[in-house]
C-alpha cells in the first residue's frame, strides 16, 4: 500500500533535476505536502509562503508568468475552498500553466474532522471552465499524471491522496490522458465507476459480487475534467446499473458528472456514493464503513441497485 | 509624446469610450491615468509587437475596473489600435469590462475582484529572483482594495523576501464605490502598516509627473511602496472627488464639457 505523496515527490524531484523552470510553493505544509526532500536538493526552488492560500495561489500565477511551472500544495481543503477564487481568476480565467496539488483530499485527515476534510473540492472545481481535474488512483498513475501535468501547456489540479493505496492490477499506460479512464474488469451486471483511492475498493466489491455470480465492469474514472464521455455511454449503454463511488460529495462531483452525461446521452439506472454528509468523528476506516464506501457495503449497494 | 500629453489624450479618449459603451469606471480611471502615463512613457521596458518578450518588466492593474484607462494605454503604447477602443464592451469585444489576459495583449494577470494584483506581482518578483533576471515588476492597486486581506498576505510575504525588484503604486483617491476610505474601514496610518511589512515607503503627488518619475525610477534594496495621492475624476471639475463617479456614466453634455476642460475637444 503506497501513500501517493511520496510517488508524487520522487517524480518532481526527478522531473526538477531534468527542467530548472520547475519550482514548488506551498503554504507552511514542507512536511504534509511532502516536500522534504526537493527543498533539500533544490532550496532556491522552494517558495513557502507560510500560512497564506491565497497569497500562494496568486503567487502561482505570477511564477507561471516569469516563465517558471509552478507546483503549488497545500492540503486540498484549503488550496481548493481558502483560494476557489484566486484559482478561478489567477489560474484557470488566465489560462496560466499551474499544477495545483490538492494534498491529502476527502476524508484522510479522519478524526481531524470535517474542516480538515476535502469533499467539497471536485465539485466546487469541476465548474471552473478550462481546468483539467485529476485524481490518480494509486502510485504509477500519479507519477503519469504529475509528469502530464509538468508538460501541459494549461492549468491543473491534482488531487493526490494521502490514505495508502495499492498498485491496481492493470498495465495501464505510464503516460496519462486526461479525458481517458481505464476499464478494469469487465462484467454484464453492472459498472462501478471509482476514483482515486475508491478505486481498488470498487475492485474488491466487484471480487465479492463475483463470487455470488455477479459479474461487473470496473472503470478507473481518474479524468473528472474533463471526462471521458464514451466510456460513460457505453457502460450505460451495456450494463443497466451504474454505481459511481468516490471519497467526495456527488453532487457535482463524479456522481454529478456521471449523471450529466448519461442525462444526456444514455438515461439508465445509477447509484450514487460518497461523502453526502459532513464526517461525524472517525479514523478513515470508520468514516469509509459510515459512509458505505468500503468494499462490503458496495457491493450490498449494488445487489439492491439491481434488485 | 511626453507622459504629460499622453495623460490628456488618454483622459479624453477614456470620456469617449465611456460615453460610447455606456459604462465604465470613470472615477478611477481618471485618478490612475498620470500614474499609467508615466509608467509607460517612461518607465516600463516592454515590445508592444512581441508582448510576451521574456525580459519585459511586468505591470498590474489590480484595480481592473479602471480597465478603460488600462486599454487605452496599451493601445497608445502600440499593442493594438486605437480604433479598438470603440469596441469596448460590445458583444464579442476583446474589451471586457475588467481586462483579461487570455483575450487582451499586454494584460499580464486578469483582474477584477479586488486583492488578486498583488499576489500575483509578488509571484513575478519571486520568479525574476529564481531566475536569475533583471526585469521589475510594478503592481497598482486602488486603495479601498487594501481593505481585502490577500494584499496583506502578499505585502508580508514581499517584505520577508526584501523584494527590491517589486513596486507598488497605491491610487490613494480616498474614496471607495459607496464613501470615502477613512469612514468606511480606515487605512490610516498606511505608510506605517506597509513600514511595520518590511517595505519602503514613498509619498508623493499621484498626479505630478516629476514626482512620480523620480519616485518610480530610483532603486530599492526591499519592496516599495509609493502612496501615489490623487483625485478620483481627476480632470474634469464636476467629476473630482465624489464617490458617484465611481462608475457613473456621463451624459453627452457632460462629456462635452469633460472634453473641453481636458483639452481634447476634437
């Protein structure tokens, strides 16, 4: 199990050394941001605005207009809601190349409680014309996104999450695409749609439900912004239920998303999970169950969807 | 053409173009324009014909809703024509009322909401120092904008890093959109609080070209700051520092009369 930031800071390091136009920022968050290692190595490239987000994200912007390509982190709540605007204006309106990296998203901060919890962010983000949202699921598809997002002439969020996650059992692609998903396992019942660490728990309900017989279709939705439409369409158009599952709110986040499409394109039968609800107090294991998002409590979401 | 001309050509086409959209910003427009005729007459290194040209100093309007001012400079500094200006605010117009960078040459950040300017001045200072590059930023806020905290932020975050390469030039007309500063949540002492940031501080006469020259071209070891005094509506007696100005729409006898006060009854 591999918590993505640490993929996420080899990969700049290594992306740093090979392009000096690469710098990070970050709000006092060297350490949970898990920017340790490149401040070590490249000192003059780190720029720590202390407890500041919307200092920081502006100062993205004017980093990306000196020619450089910003990395800014922070914890995503606050990157995302202490800075929605200077990430509207500064960032996406402008059209500025800046990675914002939304550190240790949905519910990772557990018992910290519901301030410290990002749930809101995909859907609050997803609206922001012009920026490409991503949320890797485990440590290969975050170094591909963060390496996509050094070269993308354009502005990025990436959501990078904190709660470990394995390696999925698939060889997708090293380079990312946003706009694509990758479809995991295939099965006639239903599709699971999960994204970022929903991912492999989505897999593990489609074990549980194929032991009863109940063949599904997982899909890696890692491209919320923009998304891959088709892969939706046929999934709808194929299988009768599609279950989205995701550590954020649905409305307007990947449920919403999924739903827009298949509203338009494909009306079929849909579940939606996630966050609906601030967190009462629990560790991430507690909030996952709480929140019906562990691997038994899809699959019980999915038989009921078909029954 | 010195900035002192370029200052009443800009105030008479800014009447006009006002005029024509049927809105804008006049008040603020007018108290920012000898400030902007200086900056680019005088002081910015820029190339109209290759705008984004690596070593250009970089400029801010932060106060984006004196965009008409803004626009009419670029144009007479050669990043489009003039005639563009009578496109302002129409349907599909690069024009905006509030400058965008993605749609308008020579706009560096957009702006709008108040207290984006700064911040993203300080990122282009940082960013000139990481590279290694000799190229200023110069930053213009309005002053009522102070009262939005992010200018706070970035002006600590300034004077920490002994930004010698940033200047910000504050519009201090008094007056924000409903009253005057001071009534509404005071910024006095100003020069104290960016003292107490780690900045220099400069006060000077917002409209007197000399000063401003002398003030905006001297070298600075921290960030400075220039407390540019001026008067909202500048120019045109019957528009000089009253809140309704702020973004009151001339009717064509007043424009007549604006014209004619500016000198640029044409």
């Amino acid at each position: 199990m591999t918590d993505c930031r640490q993929p996420f800071a080899d990969t700049l390091i290594e992306l740093a050394r090979a392009d000096p136009r690469i710098v990070a920022v970050c709000n006092d968050s060297v350490g949970s941001s898990n920017l340790g290692a490149f401040q070590q190595e490249f000192p003059d490239r780190l720029v720590n605005v202390g407890i500041a987000e919307q200092n920081m994200v502006g100062v993205g912007a004017g980093l990306a207009n000196a020619g450089l390509v910003p990395f800014v982190c922070g914890a995503s709540p606050f990157i995302t809601g202490r800075a929605l605007e200077q990430v509207k204006v500064d960032v996406a309106y402008n059209r500025s190349h800046v990675v914002l990296c939304g550190m240790s998203p949905g519910f990772a901060y557990g018992e910290l409680g519901a301030t410290h919890h990002s749930i809101e962010d995909l859907a609050w983000l997803r609206a922001i014309d012009g920026l490409d949202v991503v949320v890797p699921a485990d440590a290969r598809q975050t170094s591909a996104a963060v390496r996509w997002a050094a070269a993308h002439d354009g502005p990025v969020f990436l959501r990078i999450s904190r709660s470990p996650v394995p390696e999925l059992p698939t060889d997708h692609p090293t380079k990312f695409h946003p706009g694509t998903s990758q479809v995991l396992r295939t099965g006639a019942a239903a599709t699971i749609i999960g994204t970022g660490t929903m991912v492999w728990r989505a897999l593990e309900a489609a074990e549980i439900l194929a032991d009863e017989g109940i063949e599904t279709t997982v899909v890696n939705m890692a491209s919320i912004a923009p998304l891959d439409e088709a892969t939706i369409v046929r999934a709808a158009q194929e299988t009768p239920l599609l279950v989205t599952v995701e550590e954020s709110v649905p409305r307007g986040g990947l449920g919403g998303a999924v739903a827009e499409v298949t509203a338009h394109h494909a009306p079929v039968r849909m579940r939606m999970l996630g966050t609906d609800t601030f967190a009462p107090t629990g560790s991430v294991e507690q909030l996952t169950r709480h929140f019906g998002l562990d691997a038994e409590s899809i699959a019980t979401t999915v038989r009921a969807g078909l029954a | 053409m010195d900035s002192r001309e370029r200052a009443r050509l800009t105030r008479g086409q800014v009447l006009r173009t006002i005029s024509g959209a049927g809105l804008g910003h006049v008040g603020g427009d007018f108290s920012v324009t000898d400030i902007l005729a200086v900056l680019f007459t005088d002081v910015l290194r820029f190339d109209p014909a290759n705008p984004n040209w690596p070593e250009r100093d970089r400029f801010v309007l932060s106060k984006g809703h004196a965009a008409v001012s803004l626009y009419t400079t670029l144009a007479m500094s050669g990043y489009f024509e003039l005639e563009e200006l009578d496109s302002f605010a129409a349907e599909q117009s690069m024009l905006n009322g509030h400058p965008a960078r993605a749609k308008v040459p020579g706009v560096e950040t957009s702006t709008g909401p108040l207290g984006h300017g700064l911040p993203v001045g300080v990122g282009m200072a940082v960013g000139a120092r990481i590279r290694g590059e000799q190229w200023k930023t110069f930053v213009v806020t309005g002053d009522g904008e102070l009262q939005e905290g992010s200018n706070w932020e970035a002006a600590m975050f300034a004077g920490h890093r002994e930004l010698g390469n940033l200047t910000l030039i504050v519009d201090r007309n008094r007056l924000q959109q409903g009253a005057r500063t001071e009534e509404t949540n005071a910024l006095d002492p100003l020069d104290e609080k960016f003292d107490a940031f780690g900045w220099e501080v400069k006060q000077i006469d917002g409209h007197d070209h000399d000063e401003l020259r002398s003030a905006l071209m001297g070298t600075h070891a921290k960030p400075l700051v220039i407390i540019a005094n001026t008067t909202k509506g500048r120019g045109v007696s019957f528009m000089e520092d009253l809140a309704v100005w702020h973004h009151k729409v001339p009717s064509q006898e007043q424009v007549d009369q604006g014209l004619e006060e500016i000198g640029t009854h044409s």
